[in-house]
C-alpha cells in the first residue's frame, strides 16, 4: 500500500482537438475512474499537469520541465511522490486493468522500472519506476531528451509479457484516446445506464419483472445490476466452486456451454461506473436495481401505499412509474402496473442517443 500512483494529465490534446482530461463515460469522467481504481491500492495518489480536478484523495503537480512530454511528467510525478515506488499511468486509458498493475508492483523490489511489453511494443504510460530514476530524469530533460524510454537506459528492468489476445480493439488493456474516433468507438461500446430506485419495498423488483421482457421483446441486449448493502455468496456450500473459493482462490470462474459465473473476492464496492465498463460491448442497456447515490438516470418507483414523499429530486429522473397522479412534477410519469409504456419511453432515449453519437 505505500506506493505512490502517478497519473499524467498534461497533456495538449493536440490530436484529439479539444481537452481530453474531460472526457467522460456515462457522466464520470475517465480520470475519476482512475483514480477510483488507484485508490484501493495507493497512498499517494498524484495527478500531473494543474488541471484543478479537485478528486478528493489526490495532489495535484504541474510539471517542472514544461513541454517535455510523458518524460516532464514522470519527473515532476518521481519529483512529488512521498514513496519510492510508483505507478504511472496515462490519465486517457479506459480500460485501466487492475490485476495487471498488482503484478507489476509484485517485482518492484528487485528492478528500477517494470514495464509491460505487447509483442515489439514497450508501454512506458502503464509502468511502475522508483523513485531513485529521477536524477536521471532531470539529467536527460535538462539536456533537452525527452523520450521516455531514454530513461531505461543503464537501469535495472524488467518486461512483464502481455499475450495478444489481451489487446484487441476497444478491449485493450492499454487502449488510450488519441483522437476523437477512438473516443466515439470506446463510447459507444459502454451501453447506458438506467437505476431503477425507490424506497424499501416499493416494489423495485416486481417492476423490473415486468420491464424486462417489455424490452427484449424490442429486441434489446440487456444488462442487469442488482445492489445489495450486505454481503451476499451465490456459492452453494459444499459445492466444488464454494469448496476452492474456500481453499483460498481469489478468483473462482465456473464455465460451461450455456453461461459463465465469475466469483471474485472484494475488498470494497465497485462504484456503478466501473461496473458498467464490464458490459462494453455486450448489451445496449445496462438496468440496476438501486444506485441512488450514483450518476446514472433513475426510474423511480412511487407508491402511494408506500409514501408520496419524492425519493430522489427531479433533476436525477428519467421518469417515474407510479401509482397515482403527480402533478408537482414535469418528469414523465408512468404506470406502475404496465411497463409497455416504459419500455417505449426508454426505446426514444436509445435512439436518440444513437442519434446523438452519429451526429
């Protein structure tokens, strides 16, 4: 835990034509998702460049050497972090792969730098340096030598082999947004995101009965997230999954012709937007089951048996499916006990998002 993540974010943007710190996927920006995936594993989290993103848990350096690239970067980051070993990343990479970043802290202790390498290519944007490189750094900047990988010369390094078949299209691991096709692709493969939410026993569940079928029916992919603030164990005790998650795998994958379960040990609750970024691809819509606290648009469920107070604020709603006539209110209201008009509802906002991103 007492390793420094270094993010680099200052960047011109030149080729994609506008800010690329910015951008953001299903209304978090990817440099929050980031960092929220930095943070279970840092101390010290640094984002480099003085772009005033405020993310509560990080410091933010501007670079020394000004115009000097990734390399100005990862000098002004050595020159700030508190820990000797460091993480550094680009701050334009959406898949930011977790497991990958574990390994290559594991061999920090023995090399100077650990870098990923694809193949013929080296990835210095997703590497792990100490902090005894800096003098380097600052010799090779002060002399106008801004290529990163300048910095390996004469250091103790090793190369961690990443497969081929782990970087493929938007699925790539060190996928990073250069231009803003690479934007639009990534973006329309992260499917929206819809929160059914409410009160204890407002009947979310029983909605989403209904609305499920009302949507596949007009032939949407679907996705489901279901919130739970307690722990829960799909695994069957005494079953050979619950027997080796038992025995100490962190990891538990169960495979067969018809699905596929994945059990994996947590230390903490993935935000809904990182969750959302394992269906890129997949589905056309993501539904969850609660979130209330996330950015998603929500449905919500009101039941005048239930209480008429409003669960969330209007300027969070999709619509509301209710039981009885709101007329505070100009979201659009919804039966509760009949989903087809839901269902055409959120058929209009997936066709105008499409038309949006095509614009």
């Amino acid at each position: 835990m007492s390793n420094t993540a270094i993010i680099l974010a200052g960047g011109k943007s030149l080729r994609f034509g506008k800010d690329k710190t910015r951008l953001e996927i299903n209304g978090v920006k990817i440099i929050e998702t980031i960092v929220g995936k930095c943070k279970p594993l840092f101390s010290d989290i640094i984002i480099v460049g003085g772009g005033d993103f405020n993310i509560p848990g990080t410091r933010e350096v501007p670079d020394i050497f000004r115009g000097a690239g990734p390399l100005g970067g990862i000098h002004a980051g050595l020159s700030a972090a508190v820990n000797e070993v460091c993480f550094v990343a680009a701050c334009d990479m959406p898949n930011f792969y977790v497991p990958l970043i574990i390994k290559l802290l594991s061999y920090s202790a023995e090399y100077d730098a650990v870098l990923p390498k694809t193949e013929n290519y080296l990835q210095p944007l997703f590497a792990v340096y100490r902090k005894r490189l800096l003098p380097k750094a600052e010799t090779l900047l002060s002399q106008n030598i801004c290529k990163t990988l300048r910095l390996l010369e004469d250091a103790k390094v090793r190369y961690i082999e990443i497969q081929p078949s782990e970087c493929k299209s938007i699925n790539d691991i060190f996928f990073n947004i250069n231009f803003r096709e690479d934007f639009e692709m990534y973006k329309d493969s992260v499917p929206p995101v819809l929160s059914v939410v409410g009160f204890t026993d407002s009947g979310k569940t029983t909605y989403l009965e209904k609305l499920l079928p009302a949507l596949k029916k007009r032939g949407i992919k679907l996705g489901v997230i279901k919130h739970d603030s307690h722990s829960f164990d799909i695994d069957v005790p005494g079953k050979d999954s619950w027997r080796l998650t038992q025995a100490g795998a962190d990891i538990t994958v169960v495979s067969s012709p018809a699905k596929i379960a994945i059990i994996e040990k947590w230390e903490r609750e993935e935000n809904l937007s990182l969750l959302a970024l394992r269906f890129n691809g997949k589905v056309d819509l993501i539904l969850t089951e609660g979130y209330k606290r996330d950015k998603a648009l929500k449905i919500e469920i009101r039941r005048a048996a239930k209480t008429r107070e409003p669960f969330c604020k209007d300027e969070e709603l999709f619509a509301i499916a209710g039981d009885y006539v709101e007329t505070q209110t100009s979201i659009p209201l919804l039966p509760l006990d009949d989903a087809e008009p839901m269902a055409d509802l959120i058929m209009s906002f997936l066709k105008k998002e499409r038309q949006n991103d095509n614009a």
